[in-house]
C-alpha cells in the first residue's frame, strides 16, 4: 500500500529542539528524506506530509494549536514515562500517528514515518472528495440532524457545546452549507491568539463582518478581556441578523460561572444551542462510523474492504474514547496504513484486544449474527432519517426491521 499513495518527495518537518534524537536525522537524510527544521511558532503555517517531535518538555497549549492547524501525518518520539501522563496519551491517541518509545533505531523510525507519509497522502487525497454528514443512529445524532434543516436559516447567533473531538466543527460546517449563504465565506477565528482581528481597523475589514453575509466561527471566546467583550456586545446590539456560530468545550461556560465572562453576552451568543453526543455514550454507532471511516479512506487507496475483527470490535467498545469521533477516524486512518491481513486488529487500531465475552466467532450462529448487525448497519448508514427506506433495503417490513434493531441494541 505504501507504494500506492506514494509522493513524488519525502518531506519532513522536525520540531526543534529534538535533543538526543538528532543522531536519527543524518540516516533520514541520506536516504533521501528532505528536512526543514523550526520551532513550534516558525513552522505554523508551514506545509508538509510529516511532522518529527519530540515529546519531552514541548508546551502542550502551542502545540495542540499546531495539531488543529496542520494537515500532516505527526509522529512523535519519547521517553516511556512521558508516555506514561495521562494527557499525552491521550493527545496522541487522538492527533498523532504513531508514538516511538526511545531508544529507538533509525531504521524503525524511517518505516514509521514512511507509513505516516502514506497516511497523509491517503487523508489529502481523501479529503479531495468527502462529502461532509453527520452520522449516527442513537437519539442524539438523529436529533441534531433534523435541527441542521431546522436552524440553517436561523438568523441568530448560535452556540454548539461538546467535548473535543465531537463533531462541533463539522456540525458549523454543515450548518453553512445547508444555508443560503453557502456561497460566501465561512471564517474561522481563534480568538486565543486573534481577538484583535475582530473588528475593523483603518484599511481592513475585521472578522465580524463575514457574518453579514457568510458564516463566522469563533472559538476561544473565554479568553477574551472584559474590554472585548464589552465591544463584541455592542456590535452584536447594533449588527442584528449575524451568522455567527460559536463553539466550546465547556470552558465557556465555566468563565460564565465565575464571573469572568459576561453573561448578557453569554445569552446572546448562545441564543440557539447545540449538544454535540460523545462518542462512548454512543457505542451502538461505534462499529458504525469506524466501517464508514474505513470505506470513505480505504477506496482511496485501491484495496477490498477490511472488516473489523471481533476483537478489534471488542476494544473499540471498550475503550474510552477521549478524543471522541475524531480519535476514532484517526485511529481508523492509521489501521488502514498498518493492517497487514484480512482484517483489521485491535493492534492495527492501537488498542489493546477487547476482553469482552465471545470475541471468537466460532459457531454458524454466531456468523449469522454478525452480518445479521452489518446489514442493518450498512442500512441505516445509507437511509439514517428514513426507517421505511432502510427496511426495504433489507427486503424486510417496519415492525422486523425495529425489532431486530432492539435485537441489536442499534437503538
């Protein structure tokens, strides 16, 4: 597969300082990778397939920035105690494709990245065609697509709250383009680093005026002074009918309880809400989103479809899921690079094997149930807001088409 998503050059971004890693570099180099090196600060905005970092004392803040901003396959080299601090576990389950404990030997380090780079490849080349949609069988998925017709055209500022990873960016997104300003602009500001940029200043227009006639997204917003937000509330008072979306992860609502954010504000950019669900509150959809996950990127390269093994299903159901939706694409993306047989693993997924009951499938009965839930889940993937569709699908009626999803516990 590597030689399928091939790239005509190697490039390699490496984040300074990499310390004792740097006799890895010379071998990188002479076979052909090309480096550029930078900090943090001076590689934002730099493009490329792969990012070297080592996770040793690197700021977490900046760096999380750098993984939202950068479309690249990063890997990450460290010590097994760092690995060990719960919040790095997570940040790389969730952002990085690959985590080397050192010591570690330059030849394993060149397979690594030879297999982030495929990874890249396969995302831009994925991302060249993916049509965006939220998907979702459980109560609160179905919810929020029929509130995506209902508010496209709500011309109120709109807050969509969730945990990181849930889907808040892509639930904006699917709000703009369902509207009738599809056509203009959706702006994107972080107003951590960027508040100044809302508004206008002699010879250039400010953020805020995207949302007269396309969408503005802001994040951020409990990081702005008491002056800021005083000026933003002015201009939401004089500025009615803005397409302005918000989202948060709960910190805005936590600066509110504490006073540090003003609530009349608050109300007023919060006007409409929307609850993004977690993702291990919805472990019917797991085997769900991560076959989709598996179609949309494995088409790209080729390849027949790799069905998830029972174990591989068994650790998916286990495990806790703090980067949510997009933890489990990138966990998906990655098994499709690193999958060697006809199935994907719970290894391949970088999870440990389920030891939930039954991971086997041993017996005629159990080969039936199996693809007894595939086909139901194939179904709703493809008429998730039409039940009677989906049943005709199947070739079977409403009432057996509900009771096997209660079989399931699809529902």
């Amino acid at each position: 597969m590597l030689d399928v998503v091939s790239v005509a050059s190697r490039q390699l971004l490496v984040v300074e300082p990499l310390g004792a890693c740097e006799q890895l570099l010379l071998p990188l180099q002479e076979a052909g990778w090309a480096l550029r090196r930078g900090t943090l600060q001076s590689l934002q905005g730099s493009s490329g397939d792969v990012v070297l970092i080592h996770l040793h004392e690197q700021p977490l803040a900046p760096l999380l920035a750098q993984l939202r901003s950068m479309e690249a396959s990063w890997v990450a080299v460290l010590d097994s105690q760092t690995l060990e601090r719960g919040e790095i576990a997570e940040l790389i389950g969730e952002w990085f494709f690959a985590a080397l404990a050192l010591p570690t030997t330059p030849e394993n380090l060149m397979e690594t990245l030879s297999q982030a780079q495929a990874n890249a490849r396969l995302r831009s080349l994925q991302g060249e065609r993916q049509a965006r949609q939220f998907l979702g069988n459980g109560a609160q998925a179905r919810t929020l697509r029929k509130q995506l017709e209902q508010l496209s055209e709500v011309p109120r500022p709109l807050l969509i709250s969730g945990e990181r990873g849930s889907g808040k960016t892509l639930l904006a997104r699917l709000l703009h383009e369902r509207s009738s300003r599809a056509g203009h602009a959706l702006q994107r500001l972080d107003c951590a680093g960027q508040a100044e940029a809302l508004f206008d200043r002699p010879g250039h227009a400010g953020a805020l005026a995207v949302a007269a006639t396309g969408t503005l997204l802001l994040e951020g917003l409990a990081t702005l002074s008491a002056p800021t937000q005083q000026h933003l509330l002015q201009h939401l008072h004089t500025h009615p009918g803005l397409h302005l979306i918000s989202i948060s992860r709960g910190e805005l609502e936590e600066s509110v309880r504490q006073g540090r954010f003003r609530e009349d504000l608050y109300r007023m950019l919060a006007d409409v809400r929307l609850q993004t669900p977690r993702l291990r509150e919805q472990r019917s959809d797991m085997l769900l989103l991560a076959e989709h996950f598996a179609k949309l990127h494995g088409a790209v390269i080729g390849r027949r479809h790799r069905h998830f093994s029972e174990e591989a299903v068994d650790a998916m159901v286990e495990h806790a899921w703090p980067g949510n939706v997009r933890e489990l694409c990138n966990r998906v993306v990655r098994s499709l690079v690193l999958a060697q047989g006809r199935q994907i693993l719970a290894g391949d997924l970088g999870l440990e094997a389920g030891r939930g009951p039954g991971a086997a499938v041993t017996t005629l009965q159990d080969y039936i149930l199996r693809a007894e839930r595939q086909a139901l889940n194939d179904a709703l993937a493809r008429h998730a807001n039409n039940m009677s569709q989906a049943a005709r699908t199947l070739g079977i009626s409403r009432p057996t088409f509900y009771r096997l999803l209660h079989k399931h516990r699809l529902r």
